[in-house]
C-alpha cells in the first residue's frame, strides 16, 4: 500500500546525536507511523501499523532502562 507523506512533519530522537546517525518519524497518520532515515530524506520510508510501533519503543525504552 502506498502512503502521501510527502507533507509529514518529520522528528528526530532527542537522544540523536548530531552526527546523522538517527531515525525521523511522522506524527499525524491515522493507525501508521512512517519511519524514515534521517541521513536520505527523500529516500522511501518505512511505514509501521501505530500498534507495532508503540510495542517497539515500549520495548526500547524498557532496555534502555534495564542497561541503566
């Protein structure tokens, strides 16, 4: 399926450095979140059902937290 993000405000991780190492995503999509590289913009994107994505960076931030 294919998605318009061309107008998606994108964000980066206040955990990203600045060296370009990083992910964005795309708020605003109804029940997906885009997900594009950061270092290629206008590269494709990946696109997540919101569910799978909330779980993920759940996740994260529960290891993040365990390593701490």
């Amino acid at each position: 399926m294919q998605y318009d993000v061309s107008e998606a405000a994108w964000r980066r991780s206040s955990y990203s450095s600045g060296n370009g190492q990083c992910v964005e995503v795309a708020d605003g999509f109804m029940g997906i979140v885009p997900v594009r590289d950061s270092k290629a913009p206008e590269g494709p994107c990946l696109v997540f059902e919101a569910v799978a994505w909330t779980s993920f960076m759940r996740t994260v931030k529960s290891t993040e937290l365990a390593s701490d």
